[in-house]
C-alpha cells in the first residue's frame, strides 16, 4: 500500500488511437490524430498559426464520492473519457474554421488522487487546490479548461480556479453564474468537503467576499433530494429546472428559462454531472437515475449556453467506467465531450475574455 498522495501525471498519448482513413482526402481526420500536450502547444505557439483553444483536464478522484457514501470508481474516468472522445472525427465545420486542428484542443495530463479507495483527511482538499491551479494557469493563457472528473467534488476546485483567476486580472467585477445539471442540488452539510457538498462551498465563499451566488439547477429530481436540501436551495435563492419539467415543458420555455439565468451575468461556469442522464442512457455513474433527461435535451441546453458566448469553464462528473454496459456510458460521455468541444470551437463570442472580480 502506497501512503495517500496527489500528483500531476502528464497526458497518456496510448490513449490516442483510432481509426486511419489512407484511402479518403485529408478531411477524414480524427482528434486523436490532432490533440497536443497543453504546455507543448503552448510553448510553441509563437511558432504555429494555433494557440490553444481548450485544454482537457483530469481530475482522477474518488475521495468525495467516498466521502459522499457513493459507489467509487469515477477516479479511472478521466483518460477513458478523453479516449472516447479522441476517437470521433472532427467535423466539416471546425475543420473550415482553421487552417490547421494541430494544438487547438490539448491535453494538460491530470491530476490524481491516490487514496487506496479509503477516506483520508485533507486529502481531497488538496487535490481540488492543484486542480483549480491548473484550471487558472489555462485561464492565463486565454484557453478554456473542461475538467474530466472523477466525482462532482471537481465543481469547488473548478471554481475556485476561475476565481483564482478572475480575482488577479486588472478588469472589472464580473459577475459569475453557476449551471448545473444534474438530479441533485449538491448543497449538503456535511463534517468535511464531499462530492455532495461543492455548491454550498461556492455559495458559503461567495457569501465572505459579499457576492452573489447565481447557481441554475437543471434536472432536479424531487426522488433525489431531500425537503432538506429543497428548503436550503430555496434559502438560497437556487433556479431550479425539474426533471419533469425538462420532459414536460415545451423547448421554448425550457430555452427562455436559461436564457432569463445567464443575461444579467458575465461569466458562466457550466458543469455536468452525468448522472442527470437516465440510467437507460448513462448507467456508468455512482448513482443511476430512474428518470433523469435524455442525450438530445442535455446536448440542446449544453449548446444554447455555449453559444452565449459567456462560459468560461466547463467540466464533466461522475462517470464511472467500472459500471458501464458495452462501453455505453463512455460512448456518450466522449460525444457528449466532442459536442461541448465543437461548440465551443464555434461560439459566435469569445469566451477566453480575462474578467476579474473584487478579492
């Protein structure tokens, strides 16, 4: 048994495989063939006509989940995430829109937490610090991060590394709102820091730098909260989207609810936690939705808030390839991965704007 660490490993490029296409033209190309180690890309972008645009991050950690009395496992997801995804071919769009695909998306390797599957103290809270480390120094060098975790105990570090990075740029407050999908509001008390407790944690620092706390839930299931953790969203001040509203509403109303969320705000941290996808869909999570949303209504609302324009850090949770049926869960994670990258890659707005808030 080795004792409990975090580390940086660098990206797995065995990961990167796929098909070749020697018979097609040079459109048939696929992303592994172009994803580039972050800081290679970077150094070299005085060199190249691309910088990069967006930077995969992992986050191999099961100690919230843990913590969280979940089923453990989601820590093995990052590099098979980034491998689904790496195995889609880019499509025409983004190909027109660059000259070359070399180091647009990269890979910044991930950051691990060894635990030997057993709750250790300060340990998560250490390794939630070097990942939102990571996601400002992308930030700094105007790429947008999308964090692969392990549990949803990667929303506190991916906000605290936006706000690391938005609290030293010389530009005015901005203000930051949170979307969420997901069946469960994430807002539990709790004796220390799990994968149910990182939207309380944001509301909890944004309450001590006397900020608002804009956070938009979108999937809730009333089977997966408790009145409990209801009545504390509702002292919050929460939007909610329910799970029967997503199916029973008509996509109108659903799109003018989102749309009414983020247009008094600047910046948008969007996260997905893939258990807000039913179990028929997404069985690879810790906890299975009976309901839940369907892919299409994930990749719409996930499109809608892209093209806002505003979203600054994105990152995907809870996937757990130790209880995956046939590769299901992967297969939609990677296209769910390569839809969020191709949308980003095509915004009408740029969102690698440096903002800053008040410290």
């Amino acid at each position: 048994m080795t004792p409990p660490n975090v580390y940086h490993q660098a990206p797995d490029f065995k990961a990167y495989t796929g098909r070749a296409e020697p018979f097609e033209n040079d459109k048939a190309c696929y992303w592994y063939q172009y994803i580039q180690a972050f800081d290679d890309a970077l150094n070299r972008k005085n060199n190249q006509k691309n910088q990069p645009k967006i930077a995969l991050i992992g986050f191999a950690c099961d100690q919230g989940v843990n913590r969280n009395q979940g089923r453990i496992g989601a820590k093995h997801a990052p590099d098979a995430i980034k491998s689904s995804f790496a195995k889609l071919p880019i499509s025409y769009q983004t190909q027109q829109a660059f000259q070359s695909m070399a180091g647009i998306v990269t890979d910044a390797g991930n950051v691990v937490c060894d635990d030997d599957d057993t709750i250790c103290p300060n340990l998560l809270e250490i390794a939630q610090q070097d990942y939102a480390d990571k996601i400002s120094t992308v930030l700094n060098a105007n790429a947008l991060p999308i964090g692969l975790g392990g549990g949803h105990e990667i929303a506190w570090g991916s906000f605290l590394g936006l706000w690391q990075h938005m609290a030293v740029a010389p530009t005015p407050l901005a203000n930051i709102g949170i979307i969420n999908l997901d069946a469960h509001f994430d807002l539990r008390q709790d004796q220390y820091a799990t994968s149910g407790t990182p939207f309380r944690q944001i509301a909890e620092h944004l309450d001590i730098k006397e900020q608002p706390f804009h956070y938009l839930c979108i999937g809730i299931s009333q089977f997966s909260n408790t009145a409990s953790l209801y009545e504390r969203a509702f002292d919050l001040g929460v939007s909610v989207i329910g799970d029967d509203d997503c199916h029973r509403l008509d996509w109108q109303a659903i799109e003018q609810k989102i749309l009414a969320f983020i247009a008094p705000l600047d910046v948008i941290y969007l996260t997905i936690d893939m258990d807000c996808l039913a179990g028929s869909v997404m069985p690879a999570v810790s906890a299975v939705a009976a309901k839940g949303l369907s892919l299409d209504f994930v990749e719409r609302c996930v499109l809608l808030i892209i093209n806002t324009g505003k979203v600054k850090v994105i990152d995907m949770a809870e996937v757990s390839p130790k209880y995956d049926i046939d590769g299901r869960g992967l297969k939609v994670a990677g296209r769910l991965l390569a839809v969020m990258v191709e949308a980003v890659l095509s915004s009408p707005s740029s969102p690698f704007k440096s903002l800053s808030v008040s410290k």
